[in-house]
C-alpha cells in the first residue's frame, strides 16, 4: 500500500493540534475557564505530565523519558503497519493514521515541554471528564475506527474460521 496519503493525514492532525496547543497557551489561563457551552463544555489550558487519565503524573519525572520512547516506538510501529497493509484495507488506514496523527502531536510535546498541553474540558454537573486535546481527540477516533475495522473484517471472515477456535 501506498502509504503517502495516510502519512499527510497524520501530519495534518499534528499541525492542527500544535496549532491549537499554540493559541491554548497564548490566549487561556489554567485559573480561568473560558465558557463555549455552559454547563458542558469550557476551554481550560492545562499541563499533563502523565498519560491518559493523568496517570502517573506525580511519578517524579522518569515518566517523561519512558512517555517519549514509549510515543516514539508505538509511532514507528504504526508506519511500519501501514506499510504492510492491503489497498482495500482503508478504514484501518484511516484509523492508523489518526492514532499516529495524535501520538507524535503528544509526542512533540513531551519532547518540546515536558508535558503534554490539554485545553479541552468537558463536564455536567459534577463530572468532569479529563481535560484533552485534538491528538488525544484523533487517537480515541482512530482507536474505533481499528475497533470497527477489525469487527467488521472478522464478520466477513467468520465463515472461514475454524470451529475449534
């Protein structure tokens, strides 16, 4: 497979997402929420050293190192999987490229910050979900994207498994 398209895919998403990281620090304050939909959704400047969820941002900085070879590893993992992929194997393309996309948008800021730059906050009364940003955004799309790709391959090749199986 040709695999140009899907590596400017990614790179459009870590363009948009280091843009918006860009105005994020330039226009927010972390003390400030700036309301867009009130009671839903605000834009928040917020550092996470962690990953996901925050997790194992407190870990007193060897996470820094691990994150970015971690990011690095993972994204050359995924080029290397979409060099190998069929022609009509678009959608897991599209989903490949998405997570690659987000990973190495977080990845330059790991390497760049030191943190990972998130502006996006989503709430309803009490809960709040995790402040984000657009490479996080891609990764969760590209993730159901793999997801449905692969249920929807399997269903085609359910007649040809073995019954043992």
């Amino acid at each position: 497979m040709r695999i140009g398209r899907w590596l400017t895919l990614s790179g459009l998403v870590v363009v948009i997402d280091q843009v918006s990281k860009w105005a994020a620090q330039a226009y927010l304050d972390p003390a400030r929420p700036v309301p867009v939909v009130r009671g839903f959704f605000d834009l928040q400047l917020a550092h996470n050293t962690g990953a996901a969820f925050s997790l194992l941002a407190d870990a007193g900085g060897w996470q820094r190192i691990f994150f970015v070879a971690l990011g690095a590893v993972v994204s050359l993992g995924i080029v290397w999987w979409l060099r190998r992929l069929q022609p009509h194997e678009r959608w897991l393309a599209l989903g490949l490229s998405l997570v690659l996309g987000g990973a190495v948008g977080n990845l330059v800021d790991r390497i760049r910050w030191g943190h990972v730059v998130d502006f996006i906050h989503l709430y309803h009364g009490p809960w709040h979900w995790p402040t984000f940003n657009v490479a996080d955004s891609a990764i969760t799309v590209g993730a159901i994207l793999l997801i449905g790709a692969e249920l929807l391959g399997q269903r085609g090749r359910g007649k040809q498994r073995d019954p043992a199986l």
